[in-house]
C-alpha cells in the first residue's frame, strides 16, 4: 500500500520542525517532514487519538 502522506501547516515558518501524517487502513501514520525517507510511525485509530491528546499536553 502506498502511502499519501500530507505536511502540516505548521511545517513552514518558525515551526519548521513538523510531522507529515497519512491515513491508511486500518492504522494512522507519522513522519517526520524533514525526514520522509526515515522511519513510520504506525498507530491504531484508538491509539492515535491518545498519542495526539499526549503530544498537545506537552
């Protein structure tokens, strides 16, 4: 399956330091946008809801 993965908005200006997501089935998935060519991270939909709600808390 190939992935199409879509930069965030924040990925520009100040805050250049973002992640790429995609959504696949059945799992939700992240990159680091300035390195796409590296590793994936892979999260269920129940799971991805928790890591974002963890992210957004820091």
């Amino acid at each position: 399956m190939e992935l199409r993965f879509s930069k965030s908005s924040y990925s520009d200006g100040p805050y250049a330091a973002c992640v790429e997501a995609a959504s696949g089935v059945p799992d939700r998935y992240f990159r680091d946008s300035k390195n796409p060519g590296g590793g994936v991270l892979a999260f269920s939909p129940a799971s991805c809801g928790a890591f974002i709600k963890a992210l957004k808390s820091e």
